[in-house]
C-alpha cells in the first residue's frame, strides 16, 4: 500500500517491484483520479494487479490535474506515489467537476503524440 510495508515485518518496496511488468500495450486505460484519491488508486492498483491485466496487453495509467488543491502535504505524497508505481500522468488540467472532462481529453491529445514502439 502505500506509505506502508505489504505486511508484518517487511519493508516497503520500491523500484520495479511495484511497476507492472511489461508486455506489448494493445490497450492503455486512463483512469481519471482526483490528486488527493490515494486509497481509491490503491484499491484500484490491487484490482488490476490481480487481474494480470499486462498480460492481455493492457496497461493503466491514473490521470491527475497539474493544478492540484491547496496543500503541500498532497503534493508531496503524490510525488511519492508516482516515483513508487511509475502510473501517474499528469496533465495541464484544473482537477474541479466541471472541467475533469477537459483533463480527460488533454490526456488523449498527449497520449496521442506519444511515440510507441511495436
């Protein structure tokens, strides 16, 4: 989880050991996250995790807003959480209701532009 040991007596894991291996993406969902949501991306991780998704070809990426809400404390996590599971965009979006569909849509644009290797 994280900010914490997988159970009793262990360490945290950090590295590749928390990326999900990696096979050739057919499919790349973007899952729209408010910044402060850490227990609904962990959940949401372990779902994915224990599916095996990488090995139908699909991979996750958790799209974020680039102006996060008030609070240094989100900001530093978050770049905890991102340099531990390496599946957080961030995009030039606000994160407020109305215009998570603009954070959306500026997330296909980037993606889009990507360069991938098949």
């Amino acid at each position: 989880s994280v900010g914490g040991a997988e159970g009793f007596g262990s360490s945290e894991r950090w590295g590749r050991a928390n990326h999900a291996p990696q096979n050739a993406t057919l499919l790349l969902l973007g899952v729209l996250s408010y910044a402060p949501s850490f227990s609904t991306r962990d959940t949401l991780r372990r779902s994915f995790w224990r599916q095996r998704t990488w090995q139908d070809g699909i991979a996750w990426r958790f799209v974020i807003g680039a102006t996060l809400p008030k609070g240094d404390n989100n900001r530093i996590s978050l770049g905890y959480e991102r340099a531990k599971f390496a599946d957080i965009d961030t995009v030039d979006a606000e994160e407020r209701p109305p215009l998570q569909a603009v954070k959306g849509l500026r997330w296909l644009l980037v993606q889009s532009r990507v360069p991938r290797v098949l």
